[in-house]
C-alpha cells in the first residue's frame, strides 16, 4: 500500500511471543523449504545496516496453540497491514457504545492523502477534505479498498493511545500504531518524531486466528472484522494461489520495498490462518507469492489429513 513518508525498517526478536503457542518444526521446516523452492528465502537489501528476510506465520486451526512459520517473530514495517488494527479498535468502542458506526464524519486536511484509488475498478470517490461519509462507510473503505485517508480519519476517531492500550493487553508488544499515513509535517504534536509503525507476522497471524475462533475481545467483534475480511477487493497477492474452492477473508498492504498478505483460508474441512510479510518489491515478485500460496496450501492438505 503506497504511504507518503519514509520511515526506517526495524527487525528484532518479539519479545512478547506467547507462551501458549508451541512451534511445529516438522510444519516450520516444511514452510522453510517452500520458500526456498519459490526462491523467498533470500536476505533482503532494504537500504539498512542489516539484511531483512520473508516473514512468515501458519496456524492451523484444526490443532489448538500450534504455530509453525519462518521468520515470523521478526518485526518488519507492515505499510496498510495494521489498518486491522485501527478497525479492531474503532469495532470494539462501536461494541462499547463510545463510537456511533452511522453518526456522520467530516473529512478534514490533512488528512485527505489519497490521489488515485488503490483499486481502480472500485466506484466510490476518492475521499476530500469537506465530504460527509459515517464511520461503517470509512472502515469499509479502509479494509475492502485500503484506503489511506479513509484510515487517518479513523485513526483520529478511535485515538492512537486507545488502539495502543488494547494492543498491548493483546500481548502484542512492538506492534502499536504509531503513524497515520501522510507525510510527519503533518502529523499531530508528538507524533512527527514518533518511531514508524512496526508488526510481526507472529502478531498479525495471532490477530487473524483470535477472529477465526470469535475470541478477539467478543464473539461480535470478532465476526465483524471477519466480514469485513471476506470482501476484501486486492486479489492481486496470496489469493490467487488459493484453489476456487477456498474462501480467504484477508488484508494486504504494499508500499516501497514491502508485499504483504495475511488472512484464514477455510476451504472446506482444511482451515488456517496464514500471515505472509516480505521485504520485496511487488513487481519483483514475477508470481512467486502466488506461487508460495499455492505450495502452502497443498502443504496444508498433506500436513491437516495425512
């Protein structure tokens, strides 16, 4: 997902993995050579001092607390990834009655980033500073489209220090949001200096396997994110190596040097959560994410029913 500032990319062991999770090394084993078979396991050149690598998370959901994954507890910039941060956010206080989903919200500088629409085939106007639209109408467009004025507003109508404290009694320490996706002239006092916005794949993957299980915050919440989830219009990463028969409710986000992908393929009795994060140019990518998509889910088959 395109953003309007730089920001510097950090990796570092994720000191909050939970301890409720054991790690499958015949599962992590077998992702490993996947993604040295789609040519992923390289070390990546993000213009740092240090290398980056593909990061990669699978919990099945036929087997309880267990993880299997590459990489995955690597922190790594997660450019529209973490608007499913923002939308948990928004959905519980909506769920708390602090927040009217359909109470009309005006746009407002700077927050109008948005010059050309992430999904062109979309109908909806390009959000601008003056329009009229309600909170339902702005987490739609933030998830389904990943639009990022769509998200500065939502940012400022759940408030960074809401969302941070809920990440936080989540475990997911290391992962708060601490940018809006516009340029840090413009950010709001105290935020223009703020480190960059990081996850894990661990974090993201722990998110989405809480929802398949309708245990993030409640049973509603959970659906609600999953819905929206499911109409998610960018089928341009993970998705199309998924059989036909698979429903992947998921949220990706691109920008600079980053692909990302992560959601719950259910495809009839076979289902899991998988969070794919890469320090790889989308257009360098020549079908390899599919690719992996696909590997991964055969994987999956063998590794559920054999």
């Amino acid at each position: 997902m395109r953003i309007l500032f730089t920001t510097v990319l950090i990796f570092y062991c994720c000191h909050s993995f939970a301890q409720h999770y054991k790690e499958d090394k015949k599962l992590s084993k077998a992702i490993a050579n996947i993604l040295a078979a789609c040519k992923l396991d390289s070390a990546y050149d993000v213009q740092e001092s240090h290398p980056a690598y593909v990061g990669v998370a699978i919990l099945p959901l036929h087997k309880k607390n267990t993880i299997g994954g590459v990489h995955y507890k690597n922190f790594i910039y997660p450019a529209s990834m973490y608007k499913l941060y923002v939308a948990m956010e928004i959905l519980k206080q909506v769920n708390e009655q602090k927040i009217d989903l359909y109470k009309p919200y005006e746009v407002r500088k700077p927050n109008d980033v948005d010059r050309s629409k992430e999904i062109v085939s979309d109908p909806r106007p390009l959000l601008k500073a003056g329009d009229t639209v309600n909170v339902h109408y702005l987490l739609d467009l933030m998830i389904t489209r990943s639009d990022n004025t769509a998200a500065n507003c939502l940012i400022d109508i759940a408030g960074r220090k809401n969302i941070n404290k809920t990440i936080d009694s989540l475990s997911w320490k290391g992962s708060e949001v601490t940018r809006k996706f516009l340029n840090r002239k413009w950010e709001d006092p105290g935020y223009d200096t703020i480190r960059g916005t990081f996850t894990s794949a661990f974090h993201f993957a722990d998110l989405l396997f809480r929802i398949a299980n309708k245990k993030l915050i409640s049973e509603k919440l959970s659906l609600q994110l999953k819905a929206l989830l499911s109409m998610q219009l960018d089928k341009s990463k993970l998705a199309p190596g998924f059989p036909s028969t698979a429903m992947y409710s998921h949220k990706t986000g691109w920008w600079s040097y980053y692909t990302h992908d992560a959601g719950i393929v259910e495809d009839g009795k076979l289902k899991y959560v998988i969070a794919v994060f890469t320090p790889v140019k989308e257009e360098n990518m020549g079908g390899r994410i599919q690719l992996l998509a696909q590997k991964i889910h055969a994987m999956m088959k063998r590794y559920t029913f054999e």
